[in-house]
C-alpha cells in the first residue's frame, strides 16, 4: 500500500536514502531506507499533510517543510538524526480566505480520490452549479491534504459554485499500472475516468447540480478542458482552456514520446490525443 513519490536525498555517510510517499495518495511523508537494501523503510513523519524535505550540503542539516489537512504551515531546521534545531519563520501574509474542503472517494473497482470545495454560505437543500478544476495528466495531482492549494476554488466556490476536483488513471502516487494506463493515449482513459467519477459524485452529493457543469484547467488541464466540452458536450456544457496542447506532435518530444511513442509508431494515438483534430472533426462549412 505504500507508493513511493518522490527522491529527495542519498546520505552516503549515514547510510540513508530519504524519499517521500504514502499510502494515502492525497498525502506525502517522509521516509528514509538503509542505502544498503536490507530492512524495512522508516517512516519519519507522521502528522497528516503533505511534507517534504531539502538538504543541505553533506546532508547533515535539512530543512522539513510541512502543510497540515488544518492548513497550518511550518518550515524547520533538523540535525541529521532529526534533532530539531529551530523554525524558519514566515512573513508571507496569510490569505483572508479558509478554504473549506471534503475529501472523498468513489467508485468500487476504480477507486477514485475526490475533493469538494463549497461555497462558505453553502445552504443545505440548494443545488448549485458545477466547476471540475481539472489536470487530468501525468505528474500532478489535484487531490492533495494541503489547503493552501484550494484558495481560486474556494473563491469561485464563494461565488456560487461547487468546485470539484478529480484524480482518475494516468496521475501520479497510485502505483505503476494506474499511472501507465494512459500509455499510447493520453485522453481516452483520463476523460472517462474524469466523467465517471463525476457521475458518482453527482450521485453521492445531491447538492451538485450536474446539468450545469464547468470545467477549467491549464496546461494539461487547460488540454482536457478543450477536449472535454468537444467530447463529452452533454457532461461540461462549458470549459475554460489555459495554455492548452492543440496537438502533440508540436509539444515537447522529450514528454511526449514518454507517453504516446514516436509519432510514426503510433499515429492513431497521436490522432486520438488531439484537440486540432477533434476541432476539425466537429467543424460544419459556413454555406
């Protein structure tokens, strides 16, 4: 059950390679293993919430980051056995908005992580409209314990909305087979997980009003928003695009070809994966 996320630190003196994880994909925390490959991983962090780490120089100091399910927020210096040494203190303003969020799951063969941002003066009974704030794609979650990172939705939540979030196959922290599903094509799967899990929420939740449906997003969002009103039009009556990929083939090799293979290889997935092509297919003559 546990996912390892992420690298942080090799401590070739001590011994150690400290990465990040957990078994609850909406979470990070800390865990060292012997460098050696014998024993079990030590977790080193335990409160709820999503920590990381830097280290310094020789590894012997490091600096805990941390963001608490509760929204508090705490950097502090450790020796390398995890004496601590004192906190960093912040003098960033703190926002006037608190988000308000309900973690959830749905779904039985598919589990899918889920979060709800409702408005402040939400009144029970009233249903309301629905924006998805969408990624959808490798290397991002959008489900994550860290409250800092749903101050926009809460402020268009305030606005009379329910703001939803979804993290369907393809993301990361799920474990190998879940984030390889979208190899050879990167819409398909993410669009019918994204759509499914929506149903059922709409399900769960009454209050979601589901024939009023946004969706918004940027960059691989601002991709699966375009090619979520093109092709689901009766699911998201309306989609905001931000910095969206019009076609593959135009995108970063490096990236892509991880993903969909060279496009000589595999030019139905690459077809498949295009906004210019879905566009052009739903495109009538003007006479």
């Amino acid at each position: 059950g546990r996912a390892i996320a992420e690298l942080l630190a090799v401590d070739e003196e001590a011994g150690t390679v400290w990465v990040t994880g957990s078994p609850d994909p909406t979470q990070t925390q800390l865990y060292w293993l012997p460098l050696s490959g014998q024993g079990e991983p030590i977790r080193a962090t335990s409160v709820a919430g999503v920590h990381g780490a830097e280290f310094g120089r020789g590894h012997s100091i490091y600096v805990h980051t941390y963001e608490g399910i509760d929204g508090e927020i705490r950097y502090t210096v450790h020796r390398r056995g995890g004496d601590l040494l004192g906190d960093i203190r912040s003098v960033a303003e703190k926002p006037r908005l608190e988000p308000r969020l309900e973690f959830t799951t749905v779904g039985d063969s598919l589990r899918f992580h889920a979060v709800l941002v409702r408005p402040r003066d939400f009144k029970p009974g009233r249903r309301y409209p629905v924006l998805v704030s969408v990624y959808g794609g490798p290397h991002s979650q959008m489900v994550v314990a860290a409250p800092s990172r749903y101050l926009l939705a809460q402020w268009f939540a305030d606005r009379g909305f329910i703001v939803v979030s979804i993290d369907g196959r393809g993301t990361p922290s799920r474990g190998r087979t879940w984030e390889r599903a979208i190899q050879g094509n990167l819409i398909d799967v993410s669009l019918g997980d994204q759509t499914a899990a929506l149903r059922m929420l709409g399900a769960k939740y009454p209050e979601m009003d589901l024939k009023r449906v946004g969706i918004y997003g940027w960059s691989f969002g601002g991709y699966f928003s375009a090619m979520a009103v093109m092709r689901e039009p009766d699911v998201f009556r309306a989609g905001i695009a931000g910095a969206p990929v019009v076609d593959w083939r135009d995108y970063d090799t490096f990236y892509t070809e991880r993903y969909l293979g060279l496009p000589q290889s595999n030019p139905r997935g690459y077809e498949a994966s295009s906004v210019l092509t879905w566009a052009k297919s739903l495109a009538r003559p003007l006479m």
